[in-house]
C-alpha cells in the first residue's frame, strides 16, 4: 500500500489529537516548561512519522523553516518567553504530559488505541517507530522541503 499524502497523514494526526482531547484527565499543568527542558528533566518525547508531519507544518506555517538547535538542550519548538511555537501542534507526548510536574503522564492503557493508531499511521509512511524530537521534526521539515521543490 503506498504511502498516503502528507495532507492525509497530517488529517489523520490530527483526527487523533482531536480524540485525545474528548478524553482529558486532570492535570495540573503550572506552564513552566520545565518538561521542555529535555536535558535538565533527561526526557525527550518521541514523535511517529505523521506528528512530525504535523510539528512541521505547524513550523512552517509559523514562518519558520529552519530548526534551531538550542545549546541548552530545551525543545527546538520552545520560544525564548517559555511557550511552545507550535502548540497546536505540538506532539501527542506533549500532549499527554510526560511531565511529572503536571501529573506525569497518561496510563499507556487510557491512550493505547490512539498510540496504535498513531504506529499504524507511521507504519504506512515508511516508519520503524517513534524518534526523539529534533531527529523526526528535522527529518520531517528536510522531506517537507524536498516535496516542496
């Protein structure tokens, strides 16, 4: 089966974030985007093929079409006021909140038929599996830019 078209993959990520927020646990999100700092909490959130598509549209359609690459390790996607660029976007382990401050994260059981659907997604694009943030929103903007040519 050929992989769908990037405008699909991106409808159907977001036919999954759509469904994650029909479902909201509580959660005490303070905003502080310490969960952001991947090298101070030793966490990065791990993105399938199609929420990559998603960050990297978002990017772009932000005006932005290059990844920084910050020294302190904190998300590429995380401005300098402390928010997310992209948080309309932003990835399902976003999201879910990995972080333990707000909660820690969703029980895998809670979530386990949209995480399939997000494999399964990834799947049909040509993907082994979720990657680390900057790698898949890098290989996502660099296969975005391709097509775009």
């Amino acid at each position: 089966m050929p992989p769908p078209p990037t405008a699909a993959a991106i409808q159907s990520v977001r036919a999954v974030y759509a469904e994650l927020a029909l479902r909201p646990l509580q959660r005490a999100c303070s905003g502080l985007a310490e969960c952001c700092r991947f090298r101070l909490t030793g966490r990065t959130p791990f993105l399938t093929r199609g929420e990559a598509l998603v960050a990297a549209a978002a990017w772009r359609a932000a005006g932005r079409s290059t990844l920084p690459r910050p020294a302190d390790g904190a998300c590429p996607l995380l401005a300098a006021n402390g928010r997310c660029q992209i948080y309309e976007g932003r990835p399902f382990g976003c999201r879910t909140h990995f972080c333990a401050a707000a909660g820690g994260p969703y029980a895998r059981g809670e979530v386990r038929d949209l995480i399939q659907q997000l494999e399964t997604l990834d799947s049909q694009l040509g993907g082994n599996g979720a990657v680390n943030l900057p790698v898949a929103l890098e290989h996502a903007m660099a296969a975005t830019t391709r097509r775009m040519r």
